[in-house]
C-alpha cells in the first residue's frame, strides 16, 4: 500500500477544496491519469495520479477543505504490506491513536500552520495552551477540542458550538516581532429569528479575498488619490491601430496603455513599486515591474500577473491579458501566474461606475483603479469641448508614501493617456 498526500501547490498555498473526483476506491488509474480536482485560493488545478495502481482508498469527499500534506489516496501496488485499521465509510481518514498527556506536552510543530476550528482557538486562547505543543487527534492531522482539553489538564468542557464562537483576530505587528490582537470581534446576531436566512460557507477563492482584504485594510492606513485622463487621442490612435495588428485575435484594449503608462511612472516612483516590511522596519523597493489587473470570474476576483512590463510591447500586453483573463474565468491558470506582482490596476469601467477607491493588493503599496470612460464636456483653450474622459484612483499606502508623490505619480500616468506618441516615446 502507498499513500499520496496533496502535494505543494505553490508558495502560500496551505490547503485546498475537492472539487471533483475522477476515480473511486476499487477503481484502477494509469499514471499521470486525472486523479483528483481541487480549487486553491488561488485557481483550481487538476491533479495527476502519481502512479499506476488499483484505488485503495480516497480521502474526503466534494466540498471538503484538505491541509497540504493530508493523504487523498491509498494506492493498492500490490507490496503486501498491512496498513493499520480504517474507519467504516467511504473517505473517512484512519482513526486516530490517542496520545497519553505526556505526550501532548512535548513540542509537536515549529512552523507553517496549525489546523483547528475557530472554536478550538478560541477555547486554547482561554485555557493559555499553546497550540504548537499539542498533539493533533483529529482527521488531517487538526487539532480537536479534546486534545487542547486534554492537554490543559482540565478535561471535558461543555461544548461550543462553531457558529457561535468568533474566529481569532488578526495579529498586528508593533513592535520588533511582538503581535498583539487588534480586534475583537462579537459573534453575529441569529438572524433566522428575524426571517428565512441561507448560508453559503466562505471557501476557496472568496476565503483568501476575504482575509487579504481584511489583512490589507487592517494593516495599511490608505490614502485615494483621483484625477481623469483625456484620452481621446489615444482611443483614436488604439482604433487605427486595430487594423495594423499582427495577431488579427488580439485586440489592443485600453488596459494595456494604462498597465504601460504605469510602468513608465513606477520607473520615475519607485516608491509605488516597493513594500514596507513592519518586521524589519525598512522599505522593498522592487526593481522589476510585474503588473496584477484584477479579473472578475465566477469564483471570485483573482488577480494574474503579467511579468516584466517594462519589456513588453503593447500588443503583448494585450495578448497577454486575453490569454490571463480567459483562462482565469475557465479555472485552468496556473497558480505561479498569480505570483510575484508589484503594483495592481482594477477595471470596473466596463460594468459600470464612475469611479472607485480600490483596496492595496496587500503587501504591494499602491492599486490604481479605471472608472467608466465616458465623454464628457471640458474646457480647451476657453471653449467648451466633448472629450472622452476616464476616471482614476490611486489607493497607496501613506506609512511609506505621501499626497504629493500620488499626484506626481497621477500627473505621469495622466500625460502618458492624453498623449499617446509621448506614451510610445517613454516606453
């Protein structure tokens, strides 16, 4: 018998959604044969089976979130070899041996995370047990009520129930290394004594959003910057320049001149390129410039990166993101393309809006966000005039940058989109 456990599906990724099975136990697979779809916080990948063999066992069923390292199948390879008794029922993980309390007390883990529900925290937090000392009892290696119980000496308590306990709050670094807890949350009201409600659990993409978000509005004091662009010449311009195209599939979009009108300005900022670390008390500035634009997909808002914009022509740019975006809406990007970005654009000008103040893609400094582009009647050389105006916003982080440098920064970008041969100059 051979255990497969979730492999590493990237830097940060600690554990995934099933979202489909292609095999069941007693079924036979060939190597590299679809074993298993799960969703990360970040995409949804296909995983292959790593060998050829008769399906012993799989762990977990649809729905169901894994930690990095949990065992998803037992292959059968014909060794002989005994395993150790399971638990009756499809996908139920082996029962666990139970530690004696000596043995809980010994330290168990000292890195990567700690599995174990809300309520479990929340009663370690009360008892002052130290979750990384405590042996794990529970499926998937998570830590139960009952072990921190166990470890704590008290023994059985009443139980919690998890709805009504309140997730651990964010740390907030202060000081050299010293988190304290910034937060402390109320447990929400139940709102089915008011009317019919339904619940949906937060997973997958739309959990990683959720925590990014609350990480970067939490730890970064944000600032929103806005100005319009006019970029009437270069609408024009990206129309005759339609027709000149190499790939006749490409189409040159507005985002493209905005992601290299960025580019140029980061070269001449480069504290909107940069990260501050609160740990080590110093600012990263990046000498490189991959830029994220925020793509809108029935899982959720990702982000896919286009690397090295400062190389890239705009019809490369613009391939680039039809490439990105499509294949971010159909769940089959890599989880690498979602790495290693510098600096975020957001569109919601083509659903609608004139305007937004994004929130800083946590931990890069700045996102810049597009509103509706519209004509609009403005003032040249005393008279009025209808030009085809576009919305901006600048969100930073004020802790490394100020006010002036945004409006620099803006003022860039806005006379690279007003002039688009003075765009292509630059770049």
């Amino acid at each position: 018998m051979v255990d497969f456990k979730l492999p590493d599906l990237g830097e940060g990724i600690q554990e995934a959604e099933i979202l489909k099975w292609f095999v069941k136990a007693g079924d036979t697979i060939i190597e590299d044969d679809p074993l298993v779809e799960v969703e990360t916080d970040k995409a949804a990948v296909t995983i292959p089976s790593p060998r050829s063999g008769r399906i012993e066992r799989v762990f977990g069923a649809v729905g169901d979130s894994l930690a990095v390292g949990t065992v998803l199948v037992v292959f059968d390879v014909g060794d002989g070899e005994e395993r150790a008794p399971e638990v009756e029922g499809e996908g139920a993980p082996p029962e666990p041996r139970k530690p004696p309390v000596e043995a809980a007390r010994t330290p168990v883990r000292t890195d990567g995370p700690i599995p174990a529900a809300p309520a479990t925290r929340r009663l370690a937090r009360e008892l002052g047990v130290d979750l990384a000392r405590v042996v794990p009892t529970g499926p998937g290696g998570r830590i139960t009520r009952e072990d921190v119980q166990r470890f704590s000496g008290e023994g059985a308590r009443d139980p919690v129930p998890e709805e009504e306990t309140t997730p651990a709050a964010p740390p907030v670094v202060v000081g050299e290394g010293s988190p304290i807890p910034l937060l402390d949350l109320e447990p929400l009201p139940d709102f089915s004594e008011f009317g019919p409600v339904e619940k949906e659990p937060l997973r997958s993409i739309r959990r990683k959003v959720a925590r990014k978000m609350v990480t970067s509005m939490v730890l970064v004091p944000h600032v929103c910057h806005m100005d319009e662009a006019d970029v009437t010449d270069l609408e024009e311009a990206r129309r005759k320049q339609a027709d000149r195209m190499a790939d006749p599939n490409t189409r040159l979009t507005l985002m493209a001149f905005v992601i290299k009108a960025v580019t140029v300005a980061l070269k001449k900022f480069p504290v909107f390129n940069a990260s501050l670390d609160p740990f080590r008390g110093e600012v990263v500035y990046k000498k490189y410039y991959n830029i994220g634009f925020a793509a809108d997909t029935h899982r959720g808002l990702v982000v896919p990166v286009l690397k090295d914009t400062d190389r890239r022509s705009l019809e490369e740019i613009s391939r680039t993101i039809m490439d990105l975006a499509g294949r971010a809406r159909e769940g089959v990007i890599q989880a690498e393309e979602f790495r290693g970005g510098t600096f975020t654009v957001s569109n919601i000008g083509n659903l609608g809006g004139t305007g937004l103040a994004p929130t800083i893609n946590y931990p890069e400094a700045a996102i810049l966000g597009m509103g509706r582009m519209q004509e609009k009647p403005v003032v040249r050389d005393g008279e009025i005039v209808i030009r085809k105006m576009l919305p901006l916003s600048l969100a930073f982080d004020h802790r490394i940058a100020d006010g002036a440098d945004a409006a620099r920064f803006m003022n860039e970008v806005v006379e690279s989109l007003s002039d688009p041969m003075a765009l292509l100059m630059r770049v």
